[in-house]
C-alpha cells in the first residue's frame, strides 16, 4: 500500500509544505531579513503557524524542531520567544544549531514536522 504524498506551495527548488500520510513536513521559514533575533523568531513562528493550519495540524501536534541561529549567542533571546509559544505539554523533540544561514541578514530558521490533527 502506497500512502500519498502532497507538495504545496512548490516551487522549482522546493514545497513549503510536503504531507506524506499523516506527518507534515514544513520547509525552514525565516523572519525579515535585518530584523531582531525575538523579531526574526516571532515571524518564523507565526509562518508556522500558518502552514501547519493549511495543512491541517497545530501546534500541539508538533513531532519535531529544528532550529539554525546564525549565532549562538542569540540563543537565550530566540529561547524566550520560543518557550513563549510553544503550548504546555505539547513540546517537540528539537535541536538547535549555529550555522550560516542564505544571507547574513538572517538570524534564526525554524524547520519543523508535525502530524496531522
């Protein structure tokens, strides 16, 4: 048996959202280029939002994070953004990292899988 994969919002170098059965996939979403890390990790986090909903999951259906800052000393100030959003009881299993990002504008990306609600 095959379980069906759906691409959406796919351009010619990716999806932003790829389903595979149940799991949901979400591309890495990044903030305006420039803005504060708290800024940068409110922006990703509310793209989240919106392509889990699309997809038809939320966040506390949240599987997993991964989370690149461009560096770590920003990582308190994405933590208290994060730890603010992230509904009681429903945290993923997450890492964060350091790496450069596409352009030194960007502080923080935040990739993550969920699974349909």
């Amino acid at each position: 048996m095959t379980t069906s994969i759906s691409r959406i919002h796919t351009g010619t170098r990716m999806s932003q959202i790829v389903t595979h059965g149940d799991t949901i996939y979400l591309a890495g979403q990044v903030g305006n280029p420039g803005d504060s890390v708290e800024q940068q990790t409110r922006d990703c986090l509310a793209s989240v939002e919106k392509l889990l909903a699309e997809a038809g999951s939320d966040k506390d259906h949240m599987l997993q994070a991964t989370i690149w800052l461009a560096d770590m000393a920003d990582f308190a100030e994405m933590n208290a953004v994060w730890d603010a959003w992230v509904p009681e009881g429903h945290a993923p299993t997450r890492a964060c990292g350091e790496t450069r990002l596409a352009t030194p504008e960007y502080k923080v990306e935040v990739i993550l899988i969920a699974a349909r609600k």
